[in-house]
C-alpha cells in the first residue's frame, strides 16, 4: 500500500543556522521523491554551495539542486513574483527549477498590500517581505490562496494528489524555515515570526505524525538573532564570531546579533519536536576565535570551557540527558557538506 514519509529538517534557534546546507546535502542521497518547504514565505534565506556555486534561496526548496521535485507547502505564504524570479535566477545557473517547483494549491499568497504595509516597519525588525499581513489575512479569513491569485496556474498542484496519488512511495524531505526562538507559539512573542517553525507545521503539510520517519535539528554552537530586540551579549569574543562568520542576515543584509549557546532553551526545542540528530553547523567559527562559553541556566549563568573538545564534551553529556528522543549529535563546519 501506498505510504506518504518524512524526514524534517527544522531550525533551534532563530533561523540562520544552516538548514539549506543540510537540506541540500541530505537531497543529495538519492533517498527523497520530494523537497517541500513546510512554513514561512521570502522571509527566509538559505545559503546553499552548489558545485562550489553560492546560491540564497529564499522561496525554492533545495531538492531542485538534484533534480527532486520540490513543493512550497499549503502552510507557505508566497509572494509570487519574487518565486517567478528566482525559478529564473537559478534556471540562468543551469538548474532545472521551472520543472522541479511546484507550489501547493493551497498556500496563501503575499500581496502588494501586505509588502506595502511592513515598509516602515521597526517595531519587532522583520525582513519587510509581508510575511505577517500574509499570514494575518489568512488566518482572519480574508486572504487569497494561490489557487485563487490566476498566475501561477502552471505551478500549483494539490498537495494530497501530489503526496498521495502519485505513483509508489511518496519519501518526502521537508524543509523548515526559521527557527523554534521564531515560532509563532513557542518563541519570544512578539519578536517572533507569523508562522509554526516547529514539527506540527511539517505534519500539517500533509504527512501523518506516524510516518515522520527522523527530526533534524539544526543548530549553531552560539546563537544569532536578527530583528529589532536587543539580543547580543557583550563579550568581545561574540563581536569576532559575527564578524568570522559572516552573520549578516541572507534576505536583508542586517548584522545578526551574536550570543553564547544557549543550552536550556536548545533542550526545550530538541524536546518539544523530538529531534533524533542534531547537528551543530559552524563549529569552526566558534573554533577559530576560541572562546567557549555556553548559557546553562535559565538566570543567563554561563559555563566555560579550556578547549572546544571540552566544550563539545560538556554540550553532548547534556544534551543526551535532557532530550530523550536524541540519538545523534554531528558537528559540523560551515560551509560545505557535513
Ligand atoms: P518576519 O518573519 O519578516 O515577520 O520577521 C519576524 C522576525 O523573524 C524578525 O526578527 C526577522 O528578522 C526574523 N526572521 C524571519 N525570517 C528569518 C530567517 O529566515 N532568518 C532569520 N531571522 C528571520
Ligand atoms: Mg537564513
């Protein structure tokens, strides 16, 4: 009988930590009939090395990089024009995107107005991309769904036929944008996103909770933070992560503020979407300016270690105490494969 399964790909902290780089490289197994992107709009940007090629996707999900169908999900908001583009950016780049993306009937499209009305935005820092009017509209019952919008009629399909009517086993691969400390429910409200960042938003895209065959949390061994809340700590060391690692924000440019990993709040994500592996993305940044401290407690106490082995050792023990679900901790480095 036909079985619809998935793996997911979510973010622990708030977005930015390298989920387009395990998206792509797990596409890369052969393993998946589908890439679907399951929440957010083009607020997201995932940096993503193709064939040593730099591409910032904002909208498309990765499996296009291996020739895998790849499906912005129903609880997407979608601004069309910017999808057109980029279907175009990378179809110039020799990637076959315009017969790879598809987009679900029932996603909800970002309108001019809802651009128009985050333009002088500051109050919690988005990214202007009218992700929130979107999602507002939707959820107050006067929003358009793309099926309804008449321009992208070439690119929609209806997600059940697509999961569940195609032929054999649907092995689905489904992307997260953001991150728990960005969920709608679970982050820091209101400097939060409008949308689930969490596994319930990858399971509402169509997948039964049964068949969510693994969880991959990603992560960074510190945090960063973009939007309007004042978020950075003070010890010079995180000022020279933000600089060796590039941490300016991939949709809008703006520094992200940088903070020591906070493990009570990683715990509470890994815990609340089952994270099974967890990897750990940039650890030769953290590495190379060699200051390890780590957040312990909920009063903001922190820990410090000699060496980052000490430092890896300390997060392992911890994490594999408080997260019952986790088998796996992978570090990795930034940014290639892992
Ligand atoms: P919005 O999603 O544009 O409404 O922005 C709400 C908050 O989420 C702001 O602090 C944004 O900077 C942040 N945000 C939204 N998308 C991303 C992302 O992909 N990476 C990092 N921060 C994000
Ligand atoms: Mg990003």
């Amino acid at each position: 009988m036909k079985r619809v399964i998935a793996d997911v790909v979510l973010g622990l902290q708030a977005g930015d930590e390298g989920k387009g780089k395990v998206v792509h490289s797990l596409a890369s197994s052969g393993d998946y009939t589908h890439v679907m992107r399951f929440n957010g709009g083009s607020n997201a940007g995932h940096t993503i090395y193709h064939n040593g090629e730099k591409f910032v996707t904002h909208l498309v999900p990765a499996g296009v990089f291996y020739g895998i169908k790849s499906i912005v999900g129903g609880g997407c908001v979608v601004d069309i024009m910017k999808l057109v583009k980029e279907i175009r950016v990378l179809e110039k780049a020799g990637i076959d995107a315009s017969s790879l993306v598809r987009v679900a009937s029932n996603a909800h499209a970002v309108q001019t107005s809802h651009i128009n009305e985050e333009a002088g935005e500051s109050a919690i820092g988005t990214t202007r991309t009218g992700n929130g009017p979107a999602y507002r509209d939707k959820h107050a019952r006067s929003g358009m769904r793309v099926e309804d919008s008449r321009t992208l009629e070439s690119l929609l399909v209806d997600p059940y036929d697509e999961l569940w009517k195609s032929e054999g086993d649907s092995v689905v691969l489904m992307e997260g944008a953001q991150g728990f400390g960005l969920d709608i429910d679970w982050g820091d409200y209101p400097y939060v996103s409008s949308s689930n960042c969490t596994v319930a938003a990858a399971v509402g895209a169509g997948v039964p909770p049964q068949n969510v065959r693994r969880v991959i949390g990603v992560a960074k061994p510190y945090v960063t933070y973009v939007g309007a809340k004042e978020f950075a700590g003070d010890h010079p060391a995180l000022s020279e992560i933000q600089r060796v690692g590039a941490e300016f924000g991939a949709t809008t440019g703006r520094p992200r503020q940088c903070n020591w990993l906070n493990l009570p709040e990683l715990v509470k994500a890994a815990n609340v979407n089952g994270v099974h592996e967890l990897i750990f993305n940039k650890t030769d940044v953290f590495e190379e300016v060699g200051v390890f401290q780590v957040i312990v407690n909920d009063q903001g106490g922190n820990a410090e270690f000699e060496s980052i082995d000490d430092f890896k050792a300390f997060v392992k023990n911890y994490l594999m105490l408080s997260c019952p679900a986790l088998e796996k901790i992978v570090w990795s480095s930034s940014p290639d494969e892992i």
